[in-house]
C-alpha cells in the first residue's frame, strides 16, 4: 500500500488494529501520523483515548498495556509510538522469556478497538522478526523508500499538483537539485511559496530562486546550461561565484551533480533510440534538447574523460592526493578549465 492508500482508507473510516510504518524516508510516516492524529478521534475523544509515546522513552510491555485498555466514550482508541526504531526491539520482543510471548501474542490478537501505530523512521524493520510476520497478517505494514535523484523532479511535480499548483519542469528540475531529497524540506519550500502566490500562477524559475534563496543567475542548473552549450564565459562566472560562496555552493553537492549530468551524457551516447532519451535518462522530455546540446559538444571519449577529471577531483576535494591547501573554489576552477579544455 501507498501513503495516499492508507490515507485513503483512513478517511473512508477502514481501520486496521496495527499499522508498522517503516523506512528510510520519514516524509510519509510523518504524513500519516500526522493525518491519524487529526482525524482518528475528534476533539472530545482525544482527551481519553490518544495517546502519544516516544521510543527511547518508553518500552513494548508498556505500549501493549495500554493497548489491551478499552476507548472510553468512543469506539476507538490511538496509539501512537513515534521514534519507534529506538525501542529494544531484540530484548523484548524475540526469544522464549514470558514476556516476548506476551508481546508476540497481542500481534497476533490485536484488540479491534486500539489502533495501534509503530514509526520506525530511518531505517527498514527487520523482516526476519516474528512480530513483522504477525502485524503483516494482522494489521498494516507500510514500507518508506528515499525518492531516487532521477525521480525527484517528477515527485516535486505531482506534490505541487496534489496542492492544487502547477510547476514548470525547469522549476522542479532547479528545487530538486538545490533542495536535494529531502521531501519534507522539499514540501516545506512549496507550501511556504504558494502562500505568496495564487494557485493559478505556474510556478518558475524565477519564483523558486525568489523564494527559495537560489542564486537567479549563478546555480548548478545554469552551470550545466553552459556547460552543455561550452559556454567558457558562462562557465567561468558561476564557477567564479561558487568559489566566492562555497556555503551555498558545497563542492560535494557541485560534484554529485556534475557526475550525475556527464553520467547522463555517456549513456545518451550509447543510446540506440534518441527517442526513448527521456525514459532512459529519467529526465523531464523537455530538457533532453540539452543532452542532445552536450553530447554534440563533448563526444564519447571527452565524456569518458571528464567523468574520469570527476572522480580524481572528487578525491581531491577528500583530500586524497591532493598538493598544499588548495581550496575547493580552486580545484573546482581547475577541474573545469580541464572539462572543457
């Protein structure tokens, strides 16, 4: 199930006595938490029958006591564990002692009328434990994957959609780069800029930079811009700029990006079909002119040798063979003096 589907279910009052919300992305865990905690029990039943536990400050005897108790002046009652990873899951929960039974037991048995809900953020849970197999059968589990880095512009686009908002791909293209995949930062940033604008103003570049703090002119995605077109002026002045402003320009971040975009340009290289570019890229149909752009500018073996510059600079940056105390702004320089030289 989907975060939407179990938020769907929710809504049409389906509900399940236990739900294991796991993964390494926190967004959708907080988001149906979030929407469980609003929207389960209303004003008056909150007061007796919701409650909120924290992992590293609790343990599963006392979560499942609580559990066996029956809603009062309602039909339900909510649990919530937050920070769940942090409970001593091997401790408590798995061997033969009299209380790993116990807790084994109420999973297998849930009470209809507690709705039980364990966040397990960062991580994935164990799906060799006993208790993982028993809340499959009984309750609901719901696994929290990262967005791939070729996927975010497109998640950024159905958010802003499901905001009732449109967002021009360049637009998505720049947050997913800048914002990296942090989706709830990423949701933040979108709900604090609509609020500046009607829902029917198209979303651009220009209100990302406005509102998100991204330098209009002096960006990795204009950096890519020149660099496709070996634009050596256009080149020279962001990277002239990042070297200026390495805060807001990291070289880890200007590095991942670069790897990822001439990586991009191999592979359209070896693409039999131009026309499937997109799909095969991963990449919004309306920047492929520009792999077009940068593959005729930079053919098989300049590619593969800038991915090469790539990795000894990526290193260099680490520290790792490296001469003096040269600083990133000068490596950066250097590496592309060589990239389009």
């Amino acid at each position: 199930m989907t975060a939407a589907d179990i938020i769907k279910d929710l809504k049409a009052k389906k509900f399940k006595p236990v739900y294991l919300l796991h993964g390494e992305e926190p967004y959708y865990i907080d988001q149906i938490i979030h929407y469980m905690e609003d929207h389960i029990l209303n004003d008056m039943e909150k007061g007796f029958n919701q409650t909120v536990l924290y992992g590293k400050d609790t343990d599963m005897a006392t979560i499942l006591n609580a559990a066996k108790r029956y809603p009062m002046m309602s039909d339900y009652q909510l649990i919530v564990v937050k920070e769940a990873q942090d409970l001593k899951w091997s401790k408590e929960t798995e061997g033969s002692s009299k209380e790993a039974g116990f807790i084994q037991n109420y999973f297998e048995n849930p009470l209809d009328s507690t709705i039980l809900v364990l966040g397990y953020k960062y991580a994935n849970f164990d799906k060799r434990k006993k208790i993982f197999k028993s809340i499959t059968k009984s309750g609901v589990v719901f696994q929290s994957d990262p967005v791939r880095d070729y996927k975010l512009a497109q998640w950024i686009e159905e958010l802003v959609k499901g905001m009732g908002a449109k967002i021009a791909p360049q637009a998505s293209a720049l947050m997913a780069e800048y914002l990296g995949a942090d989706l709830s930062k990423i949701s933040n940033e979108l709900e604090k800029l609509l609020l500046n604008i009607s829902k029917e103003t198209i979303i651009d570049t220009d209100l990302v930079q406005r509102n998100i703090g991204i330098s209009k002119e002096y960006n990795v995605f204009e950096l890519q811009k020149a660099l496709a077109s070996r634009n050596v002026l256009k080149c020279n002045q962001i990277i002239n700029y990042f070297a200026d402003n390495p805060k807001a320009n990291p070289m880890v971040m200007v590095m991942a990006n670069l790897n990822s975009y001439f990586s991009k340009i191999l592979k359209y290289h070896y693409l039999q079909n131009k026309g499937d570019a997109a799909k095969e890229l991963g990449v919004n149909p309306y920047f492929v002119k520009d792999y077009e752009t940068a593959a005729r500018n930079y053919n098989l073996n300049k590619t593969f040798d800038i991915i090469s510059l790539l990795r000894e600079y990526d290193l260099k940056s680490k520290g790792v063979d490296s001469t003096g105390n040269i600083t990133d702004g000068e490596l950066l320089k250097e590496l592309l003096f060589k990239m389009i030289h």
